[in-house]
C-alpha cells in the first residue's frame, strides 16, 4: 500500500438508510435498533443490506457489500399495576391470570409470579398463575396493597403493584354486659356500664340508643332525675356518665325492664330484658342493717330531762328545801328549820343506764323478827308523814291507769336518819320506780330487809282490779311497817 489513510463510507445497498458508519474506523452501526419481532428491513426477513466503500485518499478506492441478520434475542416482560376491591369483613378470591392477565411478553414468553410482598392491613397469598385471595383485618376499612414480580422463564421479569379498596360495611352493635341491678327495697341505685353495655367498633357511645320496650312495674327508670316510660330512649353516653338510676317503690323482691338498641347506621338489638334484684336489708347481706360504727349491743336510751321522776330537779330560787328528820335512841330530833333556797349551782348530771331494767314483781312481806331492840318508844310522825307523801303521789300515778312499784329498803341500826331528798323516782319504758332509801347504825347484826314493795303498772282495761291489787299491797306493807316502828311495850 502507497496510499494515506482509509477512509469509510456507505456506497449503498437496500437498507444503507438504516445504518451509519465510522469514517475512521469503518464501525456500521443501526440507527434503530432492529426488532426481531418486528422486522424493519427491505425484505421484513431479519437482514439488513449495505454497500460499504473503502478510500485512501489517493484515488484508490474499493466496496464490500454486507448483510447484516438479526437474531432473536429474550427481552423484559411488561407488568402493569392491578386495582381490586372487596367489602369489609369479606374475602377477596381473584383466579388466573389474576394479576398476569394484563402484563405482556414481547417474545410470548409465558409469565408466572416469582415473588410478591405482604399487606399492610390484610393477609395475601398469590399463587403462580397470577390467582390471589386476600383477607383484610377484622374491621378494617380502607385502601390495602401490595407488590408482585413476574417472570417470562428466560431471564426477565417486571413488577406491578396490587391497591386493593376495602369499603366499610356497618357492624351490628354487641351486648357486652348485662348483668342486671341488685339494691335495697325502697332505695335507688345508679345503672353503670358496669351493669350494662354495648359496644360498636362503627359508632360512638351517644349514637348507640337504647328504646325501653317494657317499663319497669314496681320502680322508676330516670334519665338524670327525669322519669322514663316505655317507648322512652337513652344512650350507652348516659349509662357512662352515670345518668341512667333505678327508683324502687314497692318492697318486692325483683323488678326489671326490657329494652332493644340501635346504632343508627343498620344495626340493631332485638329486645332484651334488664334483671332487677330487690332486697330487703343490706344488698348481699340478708340479715338486719349493720350496727353504726361505735355502737354495740342495744340502743343507748334516750336522756330524760329534768323533772321527769329519774333526775331530782335542784330547787330554784325560793323553792322549800325538805325537811331532815334523825331518830337516835333517845327519839325523833327536832328537825331544823324549813330553808329557802337561794340560786342553786348548776346540778351535776347523773349517768342514766343503758340497760332494761328487769321487772320486779309485787313481792310478799317478809316476816320481821319482833325484836325488842327493833321495837322504839318515841313518834314515827315524820315517818309515816314522807310515807304518806309518797302514797298519795302514787294514788295520782294509780288514777291514770299505771301500776309502779315501790321499793323501800331498810337497815337495822342505833340511829334512824330520812331525808325527803332521798326519795327518787325513776321512769324507765313507762314505769314508775320509787325509793325511800333509809340508813340504820348496826343493832346486833340485823340484816337489811325490804319493808315496803309497790310496783305500778299501765293496764288500762283492768283498772279497777289493779287498783284493789295495788291497796291490799299497800295494806300488808303498812302492817308490816307499824309492826317494824310499834313502841316497845
């Protein structure tokens, strides 16, 4: 070779057109890719024909035709993304193709799924053929999705995404608590959730309403202090705020209403009865009301004012102090003079006793030892005046219908002392108690001996025979009592 450098160039040829060349290198290159699928060239059989000359710049030159054939080459699969939709609660069942049915193969390669992704808010299974079935969560309502990659067998693959729309579906509301009501006879009590509820994964507590169908027959239903009847409405909102109270007002022992609920939306109740326990005591006790704290055994009684027969009355001003009278060996002392009180102190409150006092019966007179040294020779003046006093005292007891008893006490001794101020009367559950408390210095040992006994009594419808009772009483007493003070002899 004596020339310069080649130079490159296409001269011709039916497809020169769809190629360009190097000057330089003499590199043919298509300006389109060609398709094997779809065949571009003159002849639409997958070969190109260029002419291409050669130069050396020197006028030497020469050509080479060449044909270029395409062969079959695999290429990508194309997915396209997929939309399905499925109600709430429901399962979603797609068959083949499925997701395939829409993606293609230029080379008609047969497509099946590789892989795919899980769900956000469901469960997803995709077969091979493209099927798939899809589950959403419990109450799920909403947009889901998922990504699925498929392959042509020979090397190629595409990806697509799968949004599948959940649309809501109502729940029917749940009875989730109904557990009935249980209160004391004549009491009101409050409704709680804790006693009723029901609950809607769909609706809010106030748009949950309850209808009462059957009102109760032997209380009252109120909606905050407000009466219901039946055909009335509330809510599960009432119930948790503690609006809803039974009022019972017959002492029975069960009570109840019915009732049916709807959310609003579609979902509903049927009627349903509400138990009502009423009970006549504590609730879940079944005995008597327990006693208050401090308190044990029987009720305290009551303190009774002053003036009432139990606590003596301290004489106001200018009242007539009674007289002291002393009896010694040598008879009866003159008693002092009759004082005037001046302003008293304020007396000292005596204890009153808690307990019943027991009953005490007419009791028979015992036997006195005709003793000479019981025996006295001076006047029981003052004596018998106080027990005449008190005689008379009782008879107005007597003519209102009462019976009482009096008890008088009596200790042998050197010395008589009576004082009127030793004389109290005490009143306990309508009864009527006088004693005449005397003191006797000690003669020979003598024992203390009842010597006077009268009890009254309220008995009304026998009065008549109380009173004759009461008089023979008195009688064998006032024997037993002048036998007791006769002069010695």
């Amino acid at each position: 070779m004596d020339g310069g450098a080649p130079s490159y160039s296409i001269s011709g040829g039916a497809d020169a057109a769809r190629f360009t060349i190097n000057a330089g290198t003499g590199v043919l290159t298509f300006n389109l890719a060609p398709d094997f699928e779809a065949p571009a060239d003159a002849g639409l059989n997958n070969v190109y024909d260029v002419t291409v000359q050669v130069s050396d710049g020197l006028g030497g030159s020469d050509t080479q035709a060449i044909s270029v054939t395409v062969t079959n080459a695999n290429e990508n699969p194309v997915a396209a993304n997929d939309a399905y939709a499925v109600a709430e609660d429901n399962v979603l069942n797609v068959a083949a193709a499925g997701v395939l049915a829409n993606d293609t193969d230029v080379d008609g390669d047969a497509l099946t799924i590789v892989s795919y992704t899980a769900a956000a808010n469901g469960a997803v299974t995709v077969n091979a053929d493209g099927s798939l079935t899809y589950t959403p969560n419990a109450n799920f309502a909403g947009i889901d999705s998922f990504t699925y990659t498929g392959s042509d067998g020979n090397g190629g693959t595409a990806s697509a995404t799968v949004t599948i729309t959940v649309t809501p579906v109502n729940d029917a509301p749940v009875l989730g608590t109904n557990g009935g009501l249980t209160l004391v006879t004549g009491t009101n009590a409050t409704i709680a959730a804790a006693q009723l509820a029901v609950t809607d994964v769909d609706n809010t507590a106030a748009q949950i309403t309850y209808t009462l169908a059957v009102a109760p027959t032997n209380g009252v239903l109120l909606r905050n202090g407000v009466a219901l009847g039946a055909g009335a409405t509330f809510t599960q909102a009432d119930i948790d705020a503690g609006l809803m109270t039974y009022q019972n007002v017959n002492p029975v022992v069960a009570d109840g209403f019915s009732f049916s609920v709807a959310d609003g939306a579609g979902g509903t109740i049927g009627a349903t009865g509400f138990a009502i326990t009423v009970q006549i005591g504590n609730p879940g006790g079944g005995g008597p009301p327990p006693v208050p704290p401090g308190g044990g055994g029987p009720p305290p009684v009551p303190p009774i004012p002053p003036g009432d027969g139990i606590n003596p009355v301290p004489p106001g001003p200018g009242s007539i102090l009674p007289p002291e009278f002393e009896y010694s060996n040598n008879g009866f002392a003159t008693p002092p003079a009759v004082a005037v009180a001046a302003n008293p102190a304020a007396p000292v409150a005596t204890p009153v006793a808690t307990a019943v006092a027991p009953e005490i019966g007419p009791s028979e007179g015992a036997e006195l030892s005709d003793s000479p040294a019981l025996r006295s020779s001076h006047s029981l003046k003052a004596l018998w005046e106080a027990v005449d006093a008190m005689r008379r005292q009782v008879g107005e007891e007597d003519a209102a219908g009462r019976r009482s008893y009096l008890i008088a006490k009596a200790a042998a001794g050197g010395g008589f002392l009576l004082t009127a101020g030793f004389v109290a009367w005490i009143l306990r559950s309508g009864a009527l108690f006088a004693s005449l408390v005397s003191t006797l210095p000690l003669w020979k040992g003598y024992d203390p001996l009842p010597i006077l006994a009268y009890k009254r009594r309220r008995d009304e419808d026998k009065e008549d025979d109380t009173k004759n009772r009461m008089a023979a009483v008195r009688d064998r007493e006032e024997r037993a009592a002048r036998k007791l003070f006769a002069p010695s002899r």
